[in-house]
C-alpha cells in the first residue's frame, strides 16, 4: 500500500470514528473498534521508513477521539435534567407549552358512578359482588347454561370468538356457574346465595342509539329453599325505585332464555328524548331478561333442582343510565368526550 493510500484511508477511518462519537456511541465501545484496531495492525506490515510516521498519526488519532468524548461528557453533564414524564421536550419556551388540565377536573366516569350506586342497593337487600371476565369459554358461555351443540339460539347472542374458541362473553350469565359453585356451602349452611355480577360484554351489533358492541350488564343470582317468581318481581322492583327514586311504568312479559324456565323481559316506559317515534314498539325499553333458573343449569353447579329454586337476570347498564340521566344515545358513554363527561362532575 502506497503512503497516500494510508492516509486517505486514515482519514476516511478518523471521519467515521469522530461521526459515531457526535451521534452519543460510547467512546470505550469506539477505541475498541475493529477500524482503529486495523489501523494499528497496519504499522508493521509498512515500510520501515513510512512506520514510525503512521504510527504517530494513528496515535493521535486515537488522543483526538479521547479528547473528544471527554468534550461530549462535559457537555451532557452541563444539560439540564429531562423530566420523562414531562407532555412536551423541556426545551420548549415557557410560552409555547400546551396547555395543560387542571388534575381536579377528571372525575370518574359515569358508568362506574352508577355501577357502584347499583352495587350499593343491592348491597342493602344483602348482595354480595363479583366482577365477570373479559375471556371465556364455551363451556360458561354455553354449555353450563343449556345451550345445547348446534342449538339455534346460540346465534341469537352475535359473539365474538377466535378460532381457539376463546370467547368475549356476550352476556355476565357466563358466570352463573362459577356463582352458583363458588357459594354452593352457603345453601349446605342454610342460607340464601345472592349475588350480583356487573360486568363488560361484547356483541357483533348493528350499532344505534340503544345499541353498542361494548356494554356492560349486571346479572343477578338467587338460589335457596322455596325461592319463587314473586321474589324476582320483588327483588327488580325494589331495585328499580330504588335507583331510580320513583314508580316507573315497567311490564313483564313472557320471553325465551335457554337458562330459564319460564323466562320474562322486562321494560319500563321510554322517556321521550329515546324514541324515534310514536309507535307503541318504542314506548317501551327493554331493560333486562330474566326467569327461573332451569333445573339444568342448577345440576350443571351440582345443585340439587328438587331441593333448591332460583332466579337470575342480566340486565343493560347503560340503558339504565340513560334512562335516570336523559341520555340520548348510548355510543356517548365510549367516546371519551369531555364534553359529554363533564356533564357528571359530581
Ligand atoms: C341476556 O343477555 C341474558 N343473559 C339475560 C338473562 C340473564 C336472562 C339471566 C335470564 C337470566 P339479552 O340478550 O336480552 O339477554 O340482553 C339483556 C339486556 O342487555 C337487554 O335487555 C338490554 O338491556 C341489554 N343489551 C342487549 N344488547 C345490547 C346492546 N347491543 N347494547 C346495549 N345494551 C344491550
């Protein structure tokens, strides 16, 4: 190799070195490259009269990168600290920031304020709670509940499911199983099992003002000795004023769930702001579903049916907050407005 060619080479070298240096590499991880190492392997193999030259070149190269990580080093350290977890880059003059929320004006949402009001009634006429899961399976979603293989009425509830088979509930009845198990010792003691499940259910909906993909349900569980249909009417009207603070027109009629016998649909009276139009179809809400648990469903909790009554229901959070609140159209409680939620500050 020419002694022109070495020093281009060297300089081509020094140029890329210096360039990973400015860009933040550390200067150790650099003094150990495989470029300036080469360049040192290069000394013997040159002439001896180009050796000595080259090598002073090279070694002040390396002094050169030195020198310049120590500049770097300095420079950092005189930077000052970045808050991470500042919204904008703490370089941003004082009067080009965003503008930012005042921490006091976020508040729960809706739904969880109203869910825990729900909570708290039942809680009254001795409930307890457990919240459903977001992931089941066939078995909760289906089976437990009497839907036999290949039952038509599996379609009625549009679920989402991979192709493994995992299901995002499309009802909290998928828990009245884990329910009626989990406190099966409460009816061996005597006692009533009662228990209310609130939780998130997904649907592959047509979308409009009373229907959403995502909403919430409370499904309701009571089993014990003797415990018949006047109880249910009791019980969802007691709720109902409770929550709602008045008398609302409400009507039951005749329905078919698999997991009931007999099943009923309840609806109350539609306040105005929710119907499209006058026709008798929109006077009325449909609020929840509901009936005695079938014999089935009780044997699948290995609870005996010929010692032991029940009955469940699963209702549309959302629609009961509609209705208290004058709400118009049930896609507003997901959209995140602040506009809409600020309405609730409480
Ligand atoms: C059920 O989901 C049954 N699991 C209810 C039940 C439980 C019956 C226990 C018997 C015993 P249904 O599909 O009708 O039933 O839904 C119940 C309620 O959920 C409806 O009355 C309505 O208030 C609400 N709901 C249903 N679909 C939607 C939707 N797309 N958006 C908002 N709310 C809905």
């Amino acid at each position: 190799m020419s002694e022109n060619n070495n020093h281009a080479n060297l300089d081509i070298v020094r140029k890329g070195l210096l360039e990973r240096i400015a860009s933040g590499e550390p200067v150790e991880k650099v003094l150990r490259s495989t470029e300036l190492k080469a360049l040192y392997s290069e000394i013997p193999t040159l002439p001896t009269e180009l050796r000595a030259e080259y090598g002073k070149q090279v070694n002040r190269l390396k002094q050169e990168l030195e020198q310049a990580a120590g500049e770097q080093a300095a420079e950092a350290e005189s930077l000052p600290p970045i808050d991470v977890t500042a919204p904008f880059d703490v370089n941003t003059p004082p009067d080009k920031r965003p503008e930012l929320l005042s921490a006091r004006v976020g508040t729960r949402h809706p739904l969880t304020r109203e869910i825990d009001l729900m909570l708290d009634i039942f809680y009254r006429m001795g409930f307890s709670a457990v919240e459903s899961r977001l992931l089941d399976d066939d078995y909760h979603m289906f089976e437990s509940l009497n839907f036999p293989n290949d039952h038509p009425a599996r379609d009625d509830y549009d679920t989402f499911m991979t192709e493994e088979g995992l299901i995002a509930p499309a009802h909290t009845s998928t828990m009245q199983n884990r329910v009626l198990r989990a406190n099966k010792p409460l009816l061996e003691r005597g006692e009533d099992i009662r228990v209310v499940v609130p939780g998130r259910v997904f649907r592959n909906e047509d979308l409009d003002a009373t229907h959403e993909h995502t909403f919430y349900q409370l499904e309701g569980v009571v089993v014990g000795r003797g415990i018949h249909a006047g109880n249910l009417v009791a019980t969802l009207r007691t709720f109902l004023s409770e929550y709602f603070e008045q008398e609302l027109q409400a009507k039951i009629q005749p329905f078919y769930f698999p997991f009931t016998e007999p099943s009923f649909e309840l609806a109350i009276e539609r306040p105005e702001i929710l119907r499209k139009d006058d026709s008798e179809e929109q006077k009325w809400l449909e609020l929840l579903g509901c009936g005695m648990i079938h014999p089935n469903v009780l044997k699948h909790a290995e609870i005996d049916p010929a010692v032991y009554t029940g009955f469940a229901w699963g209702g549309g959070l959302e629609r009961l907050v509609m209705m208290k609140n004058n709400i118009e159209d049930i896609r507003h409680f997901e959209s995140a407005k602040l506009d809409f939620l600020r309405q609730f500050q409480s």
